[in-house]
C-alpha cells in the first residue's frame, strides 16, 4: 500500500537586520592628512612624520561646502602654507587614487558611511580598526626618500632623543617601583625609541660622524683709512 503524500510546511517569520555582516565603527568624517614639520615619531624602529589628521567638514578647519555638494578647502591651504605645513595630495596614496576608504557601518541600530585610512581594516561587528603600521610606516617612509616631504633636521632628532631618554628615565623609575608587565613593555619601548633614534643621530650630526659642522666665515669690519 503506497504511503500518502505528505506536504510539509513551515512559518514564515519576520526577520530583523542586526547589521552583523557590517562593522560597528563610529563615524568619522571623511578628512586629509598634513605634515607638519615639528611632528615626528619612531615606529617599528624608522623615523617618519607623524601626519596630522584635518576633517574636511563644513564648518570645521576653514572648510566650506559648495553648491555642487563638494568641498572647498582654499582658505585652509592658505593657512597650512602660512604655517609651514604640506597637505597631503590624495593622489600621493598608494593606488594613486586616495588615502581614505569609505566604509559602511552600524552605529546605534542605524547604517550609515564612514571614513578610514586605507592602511585599517574593519570587520563584521567590530568596533574598532585595525591599522597595518609596517604598511603605513613604509608610505611614510617613501614620501621622504622620493622627496615629496622633507627630512627630518638633526636639531629635531637631538629633541626628540633627549624627550625619549627622560620618558626612559620616568619608565624605568616606574617598573622598579611596580614590576608590572605594562611598565615593563613601556620601558622596553622607549629604550627601543632611544636606541633608534642614536643611530639616526649618528647619521645625522656632522661631529658624531667626523665631520666639522658649517660655520658661519666670520665678518672683518671694513676701517678706511
């Protein structure tokens, strides 16, 4: 005997989007990078400029919108340039193209796009970025060797190691006070930092390297007789 055909079935339920396939980062408007030349840093053991981040919002830094939706930042590079500052070109990033991503995320139950530089990356429902430093630090450090940005001056290098042995000098006061795996890796990093920036100033100091530093040929006063 044949058995009967069964039809089965089941409820179709409403479903509600929770953004889970979308990361949950906040909003950050889409911005340009400048360097500035008082503002560099060792990281991964390189000396690079440490770039500036400028919100290219109307109403914020000198930005204006125009009628056509687009951005008008005249006022602002008049200042940058006041200022000794250079703004970034987006065509300088690594594709040519630009430095900033435009990322779709969730915040608050409520899609919407944000910005992020091309050197983070971003995944379903994580709140934060995660940057590709040895990526970035090597962008940084093609803008400097192919002459698009200036060197570092040996007067900032001696500064900046003279900031990084007394940071070395509080870290190490700190760890003997509180052995602690933090106070530790903070000082393991700036006696990192210190070591780096010696041998840049090797490099960079004409007595460190044998050679006498450029004077100034002194003025004899011109007397008339």
């Amino acid at each position: 005997m044949a058995k009967a055909i069964k039809k089965t079935v089941a409820p179709s339920f409403a479903t509600i989007d929770h953004g889970h396939n979308k990361p949950r980062i906040p909003y950050r408007a889409m911005f340009m990078l400048v360097f500035v030349p008082s503002r560099w840093m060792i990281s991964a053991g390189k000396l690079v400029p440490q770039l500036a981040s400028y919100p290219l919002e109307p109403g914020c830094n000198l930005i204006e919108g125009s009628r056509a939706d687009g951005i008008r930042a005249s006022r602002l590079s008049a200042q940058l340039a006041e200022e000794g500052r250079i703004r970034i070109p987006f065509d300088w990033a690594p594709d040519g193209i630009s430095y900033v991503q435009e990322i779709e995320t969730r915040i608050k139950g409520q899609d919407m796009m944000t910005h992020a530089s091309v050197w983070e990356e971003v995944y379903p429902g994580d709140s934060e970025t995660h940057p590709d430093n040895p990526a970035y630090v090597a962008w940084l450090e093609s803008l400097v060797s192919s002459g698009k940005l200036p060197t570092c001056p040996p007067f900032q290098v001696r500064r900046m190691m003279e900031q990084e042995q007394s940071r070395l000098m509080v870290a190490t006061a700190s760890t003997k006070a509180h052995d602690t795996g933090a106070n530790r890796e903070a000082m393991q990093a700036h006696s990192d930092n210190l070591e780096a920036l010696r041998a840049i100033w090797e490099k960079v100091n004409p007595s460190a390297a044998g050679k006498k530093p450029l004077r100034k040929k002194a003025a004899s006063p011109r007397v008339e007789l």
